[in-house]
C-alpha cells in the first residue's frame, strides 16, 4: 500500500506578490513631484549660468556636472521639507491638496527623511566637487528655506522677501563652483535675481489669494483687496531691477549687447508691473506673470550670448 502523499508537501510554496509596476511608477512620481522639479530646474539653470559666467571660457564640464547635481539635490529636499511643514496647509488650498503629502501618496515621515537625506547629500556632493564655499552657499539656502521663509509664511507678509533671499542663491552657487570667491559679480547676480522674484511672486499670490487665505498663508494680497499696494511692491521692484540688471556691464562682466537687451526687458517688465498697479485684475496679474517667465531666462541667455572678453 502507497503511503499517502500529503497536499502541503507536494504543492508548490505560492511566492510572494510583487508590487505591480504601476505602483512603482506611482511612487516613484510621489517622490519626484515632493522635489518640486520645475522650481528645481530653473533654479538649476541660474545655477549654470553663474557657473558659466565665473569660469569665463575656463569651464570645467566635471566641476559644473557635479555643481549641478550637488545642487539638485539640496533644492529637492528643501522642497521636500516645505512640503513635509506645510502638508496641514497644502490640504486646505485647491492649488496643493493633490501633493503627495495631502493625497496620502506619501507618509509624512518619509517625506522628512528624503529630504533631510537629500539636503544631505547634496550638500556634500558640492564639498567634495565643488569647494566649501558653494557647498557652504546651497546649506544656508536650504536652512533659510526650511527655517526662515516656511516658518513665515503663516505668520507675516514678509514672508516674500524672506523667500526672495534663498531663491536668488542658486546663481551664486554656480558662480562659487567657478571662482571660489564671493566677489561683485556673483553679488550682482544675487541682486537681479532677488528683486526678479518679487513681481513674479506677488502676481501668482493676486492670483491665487483666496486659497492662500484658505491655507492660513500671510500674503500680500490677503490684506490688500483692492490690489495697490501688491502693484505698487511690484512696480518698485521692477524699476530697482532696471539698474541693477544694467550693472553687469558696468563691472565689466558683460557687453554692450547685453546692456542695451537688458534695459530693453526691463522697461518691459516694468510695463507689465505698471498696468497690474494701475488695474489689479486676475488678466494684468497673469500678464505680469508671463512677463516675469520671459524676463529671467532671456537675460540669463543674454549674460551668455554676450559676455565680456575674459
């Protein structure tokens, strides 16, 4: 008689699931949209720029790879930890509550440890590729974002140059990989970035006030209804950033080109700055925005096109 076979022994051990690719893919998007990519990419372009315009036809494609990349990493997890801060906000405003913190997509403890990981990281990407002082650059702008400017932002208006000050960083960063020197020109990119944002910034807050009140964030706007002290700000700070987007030439960083290309953008951009103070209107403030979005990369490429002779 044939012993009996018994079914546990002789059916096969089931594997365990695999996670469906679709899942990964959806993480892995979670994870990259906690970035910020798009404020990542154009802080990564000024960050070339200052690279480019420091080295003067020196450049070297490792140093600048490395800078890029260093800083890449640091200004995801800034935004990773904004996003980690703000997440109770994030789901209160139509414009966030599908970030990958209010959505459920990503826990919150995650969130903290990518981007504290990735300011890490980044941070000594640029010691090692770059030199103390851009690495040294890329820190205080991710502790000003994380601790200065986010903290702020539910407390006081102030928020916006508050914020102003990290972002127009990045050039310098690249400018430091360079030249290892915090000297004028890299301070003259700092400045034209900084008063840049100010427009930019206060056009998108006119546009989206009554959700930033929504997520309990001190805007401008928010006590300004009528629109003429947002326009006046704005307008202000697009007629400094007149002479001050003039001063590359000045200091012999850039030709005559550039001189004149930039005070043509300028009048521009204070054109648009002045009709949205004249008539604050969602239409002057998006075309304020728009002209924001054509100013910065059209003077960067002009700083490129046209430098002065090394």
């Amino acid at each position: 008689m044939k012993p009996a076979v018994s079914l546990s022994q002789s059916a096969p051990t089931p594997k365990p699931a695999e996670a469906p690719l679709g899942e990964v893919q959806s993480r892995s998007s979670a994870y990259l949209e906690l970035t910020k990519p798009r404020i990542v990419l154009m802080e990564l372009i000024t960050v070339g720029v200052g690279y480019l315009l420091g080295a003067r036809g020196g450049a070297h494609l490792g140093t600048l790879a490395l800078t890029l990349f260093g800083t890449a990493l640091v200004a995801g997890g800034a935004g990773a930890l904004n996003m980690y801060v703000e997440r109770d906000r994030d789901a209160r405003m139509l414009r966030t509550a599908r970030r990958p913190l209010p959505s459920g997509r990503i826990k919150p403890i995650e969130a903290l440890v990518f981007g504290t990981l990735l300011g890490i990281l980044g941070t000594v990407i640029l010691l090692l590729g770059a030199g103390w002082l851009p690495a040294a650059v890329a820190a205080a702008a991710f502790l000003l974002y994380i601790y200065f400017y986010t903290p702020l932002k539910p407390l006081s208006t102030l928020n916006t140059p508050a914020g102003a000050i990290p972002g127009a960083l990045p050039p310098m960063i690249g400018w430091t990989a360079a030249t290892g020197t915090l000297d004028a020109g890299a301070w003259v990119l700092f400045l034209i970035v900084f008063l840049w944002q100010f427009p930019h910034f206060l056009a998108i807050a006119w546009m989206c006030r009554e959700d930033y009140e929504r997520g309990g964030m001190r805007m401008l706007p928010g006590v300004d209804p009528t629109g003429a002290m947002t326009g006046r700000q704005a307008t202000l700070h697009a007629l400094t950033l007149i002479p001050a987007g003039l001063l590359p030439t000045l200091i012999g960083m850039a030709g005559s080109w550039y001189f004149f290309g930039a005070l043509a953008l300028g009048l521009y951009y204070l054109a648009a700055s002045a009709r949205f103070w004249m008539s604050a209107s969602h239409v002057s403030a998006r075309r304020l925005l728009l002209a924001s979005i054509l100013y910065l990369p059209a003077i960067l490429l002009l700083l490129i096109l046209n430098p002065a002779p090394a």
